[in-house]
C-alpha cells in the first residue's frame, strides 16, 4: 500500500457539494435548503463527514491510484489478491466500527460496486461498457459518496415493469445528440440526500422481458443528485426533534441516513455516463457476471460484523449493570450473541482464505461464506435485539430522558436511576442507547433494512438453489445408498 501523496476528500468538503449543487430534496412536504444544516439530516451529514474525516492509521484507509498515483480511499480498489481484500476488509471494518454498523450504507458499499463494474467493462457491451470505467475512475479520484437504486416502485408485483397498467417505473422516454432522457419514479435509494451521484441500475431480481418496451427499463447510468429534474421524496426523520437531548436517541441522532423515493422529471443524462443502454441482455446478467454482488458482499459482511460486536457489547453492558448476566439463562443469551460474531468473523476471514479469480483477474472472495451470511445475519440481528430486550425487560422503558440527568429532579433521577454496577447517568446514557439499538423505530428500520437491502430474500434463495452445487451432495447420498444395498443384500 503507497503512502499518500495527496491527502483523501474531507468531510468538509464533502459538506460543501452538499450545500452547492442545487439538490431537490423534499420531506414533510417541504423543500430542504440544506441537508447538512436541517436538523431532520445533519446528524448523518456530519457522521458522513466524520467518517471521511477519520485519520488514517499507517495507510489503512488508503492506496495509491492506479491512474494519477496519489492516494485514493481503499474502498474504490479493484482488488488483485487475497491481501488486497483483507486490507479492504480492515478499512471496511473502520468505517463500520465508527457506528456500530449502523450506518449500514457507508459510502464504501457503493465504490465496492462501482469498482466491480469498472473491472467488468468487458461484459457490459463494447459500445457503453467503457464508460463503468470512465465514470469509475472520476468517482474514485473525487472520492465521491454514492447510492444506488435499483427497484421499481411497489406498484403491481403479479406483472413485470413492462407490463404494468400504471407506467411509473423510471424508463427511458427518448434520446438525443447529448444522452437518454429519464422520467417516472424508482422506489428508493439510501443516503441519497448526502450523496454526489446515484448509481441507476436494474433490478437484479426483476428479469426484463426482450421487447421494445422491456429495453426501456434496460440502462445503467451514474447520476448527480443534483442533475436538474432529479427529486429526492425523503421518508419522515428518525432523528429526534423533541426538546430533549440527542443523547435521548442516540443511533437516531446520528446514524439516520435516510431513505427517499427517486423521480426523474425529464432527467437528460449524458452519454458517456450511461453504461448500458436499452440491452437487455447485459441487463439481466450484469450482476452475475461482473461478480459485483459477492464483492458487495464482502462489504457489507464487514458490517455485519461491527453491528454484531456493537449488539453483543449492548448486550453484555445491560446485562452488567444490574447483575442480570449472574443468571444461567442470561448467560446462555450472552453466549448466543458471542457465537453469532464469531460465526460473521468466521465467514468473512473463509470469505478471504478461499478467494479467487474474476475472469477479468481481480481478486473475487468465496462467495458461499458471504451467501450464509447474507441469509443468516436478518435473523441474527432480529435475534439481537431479542435478546436486548430480553435482559433490559422493563428497565427499557422506564429509562428517564437525558435531560432529567440535570433537570429539577436530578437528585431524584440520581438515586432512583442508578443500578447495581452503574450510576444513574451511565444507566440512563446505557439504557437510551440499548432502545435506540433494539425497540425504537431506528431498530425497527435496521431490521427492515437487514431483511431487505439486498433485495427480496424469498427469489434470492432460490437463484442460491439454482446456482449451488448440488450434484455433489446428491451423489454422495446415491453412493451411501449404493454401499448399504450392497451391505444389506443377501
Ligand atoms: C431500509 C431499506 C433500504 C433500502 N435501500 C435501497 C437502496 O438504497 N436502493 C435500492 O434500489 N433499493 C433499496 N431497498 C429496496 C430493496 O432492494 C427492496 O426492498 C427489495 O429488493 C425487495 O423489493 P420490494 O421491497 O419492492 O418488495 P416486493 O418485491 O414488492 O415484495 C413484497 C413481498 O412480495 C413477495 N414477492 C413480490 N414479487 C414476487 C415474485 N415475483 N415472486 C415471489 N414473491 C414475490 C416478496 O417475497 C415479498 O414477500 C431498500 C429497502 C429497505 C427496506
């Protein structure tokens, strides 16, 4: 890994695009002047700066690029061995830890997928593929912060986008000398509001029909937020507005990223930022074939490791401070939530140990151990703030504001809020973050995102059926039977 020429983008930097590209976000029905100012949006703003902000450790969070040898964030890496993902993994892991995985679409999520793209600019047609790298490398030297999305509003699910009787899913409606344009809607994309550029792709669990009407929906773009005719519909703020303390909601203050609906208004997008175009083919394959989901994979594995580290500590400190963890079966909850990091950390570092080759020669981690973590960590998680909620019970609840700590009844609060092993404001502090992490509509939405940001687990499950290699263990049931016929025939 290079030592660094040039330092990284800041997080004021980031801030400052924020504020000056004339970005349409909308929520409450009311238009944003500035995301990173609204109180509705700057806790997550100023985690995203902080999180460009964090100072490197010895050439961890950086390398150099390939293109202009100054230094670029890790995440944009198109890795060429083993090593490089474990190095990936450990800038991963940084970012992940700096919130406890709860800020679940950290930029680097998206540059792993901009950068398998890049790396497969062979497989996505001679005539747009080119551009992945392109606009790739542009992302990469400006370390931009980026989304993706992918899905077609909930409209009607019995009937394929091109077949719908409401024509709302975002499609291309005509082309001209300088790009495609754009109109209609896509369901939602994370971060949006704190982004530079969308990554618009296709669905990977919607195949598209071959017809006229299906290559409408068969393009692959990057695209400015701020790009005139973009709007952002944002879901109301789980950030706390109350007059209490941020300490009252903790994750919420900080961590709410957001989720918006995308509508394209006569959006003109440039040709050499559209990377497929009205293909079908390369559409329906574009995630098999460039690898980009098992690369994505390992990413947000990473995460799940930091998420499951923070649970376990929520855990283990609730359960400490009034004694809980004395029981037997308190014990055994605890022990649940050690064997559940164990088991992440065991798939991420085989996720390394088996990796291989992309046929474009990057380095591609085994994407089994990844696959049983995408399916098992939802429940994981879901059982993680079981059992938060199971060693907290009561005390959840009736965990007074941040506010009280100092307010009129303080010397009440101090009495009759401390426990065994912590005084009232390390309970209160304590307790007000094991809600945020487990019974708070932060929680809720962790568990929805947990279930669903990697599309839908019911058609994913079965395309891990269809891709598995099942011979094997068929054949090793027909040879078992064929030795015990044998044993058994007279
Ligand atoms: C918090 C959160 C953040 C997200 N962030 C992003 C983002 O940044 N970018 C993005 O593009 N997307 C994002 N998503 C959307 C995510 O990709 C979708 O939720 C996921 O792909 C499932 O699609 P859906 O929600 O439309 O559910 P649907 O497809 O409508 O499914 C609803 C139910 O119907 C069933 N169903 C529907 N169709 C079929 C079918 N053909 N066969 C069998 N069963 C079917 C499903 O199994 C499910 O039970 C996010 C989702 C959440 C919850």
């Amino acid at each position: 890994m290079g030592r660094i020429a040039l330092a990284l983008r800041t997080g004021l930097e980031l801030l400052e695009t924020l504020r000056g590209d004339g970005r349409e976000v909308w929520i409450d029905g009311e238009r944003v002047a500035d995301v990173t100012a609204d109180p509705r949006f700057a806790g997550a703003a100023r985690t995203l700066a902080e999180l460009y902000d964090m100072p490197e450790e010895d050439g961890d969070l950086s390398y150099t690029s390939p293109t202009k040898g100054d230094s670029a964030r890790l995440c944009w890496m198109e890795p060429q061995s083993p090593a490089d993902l474990t190095a990936k993994r450990g800038m991963f892991k940084r970012w992940a830890d700096h919130t406890g995985g709860m800020f679940v679409r950290s930029p680097d999520f998206l540059a792993v997928m901009a950068s398998s793209f890049a790396s497969a600019e062979n497989v996505l047609g001679k005539d747009f593929g080119g551009n992945a790298r392109t606009c790739y490398e542009a992302a990469r030297e400006a370390d931009l912060a980026m989304s993706h999305t992918l899905i077609t509003p909930q409209v009607d699910r019995s009937k394929s986008v091109d077949a719908q009787d409401h024509d709302i899913a975002a499609r291309i409606v005509r082309e001209t000398d300088d790009g495609m344009v754009l109109s209609g809607a896509r369901m939602l994309a994370t971060l949006s509001p704190f982004c530079d550029e969308l990554l618009v792709m296709p669905a990977p669990s919607y195949p598209l029909p071959d017809t006229d009407k299906g290559r409408a929906y068969a393009y692959a773009a990057y695209v400015p937020v701020g790009t005139p005719g973009l709007k952002l519909i944002c879901r109301p703020s789980l950030a706390p507005q109350g007059a209490g303390s941020p300490m009252d909601w903790p994750l919420a203050a900080r961590f709410d990223e957001m989720d918006a609906m995308v509508v394209f208004d006569e959006v003109l997008v440039p040709w050499e930022r559209v990377f497929i175009f009205r293909d079908i083919d390369v559409c329906n394959a574009v995630y098999r074939e460039s690898f980009a989901a098992t690369q994505m994979a390992h990413q947000y594995v990473t995460k799940d490791l930091a998420k499951a580290e923070f649970m376990l500590g929520v855990a283990l400190s609730v359960a400490r401070a009034a004694k809980a963890d004395e029981f037997l079966h308190v014990q055994n909850m605890l022990a649940e939530l050690i064997n559940m990091a164990e088991t992440v950390r065991a798939c991420l570092v085989a996720s390394e140990a088996n990796a291989g080759t992309t046929p474009f020669g990057t380095a591609l981690p085994d994407r089994w151990p990844l696959e049983a973590m995408r399916f098992n960590f939802p429940t994981m998680f879901r059982r993680a703030c079981d059992i938060v909620q199971n060693i907290g019970a009561g005390g959840l609840m009736m965990v007074p504001s941040a506010a009280e700590l100092s307010g009129k009844l303080s010397d009440d609060v101090a009495r009759y809020a401390q426990a065994a092993n912590a005084s009232a404001t390390e309970r209160v502090n304590l307790f007000r973050l094991a809600v945020d992490a487990s019974t708070s509509g932060f929680a809720g939405r962790q568990q929805l995102y947990e279930r669903y940001f990697a599309g839908d687990p019911v058609r994913a499950a079965a395309i891990l059926f269809k891709s598995y290699d099942t011979d094997t263990y068929r054949k090793r049931i027909d040879d078992f039977l064929a030795v015990s016929e044998e044993a058994t025939s007279p």
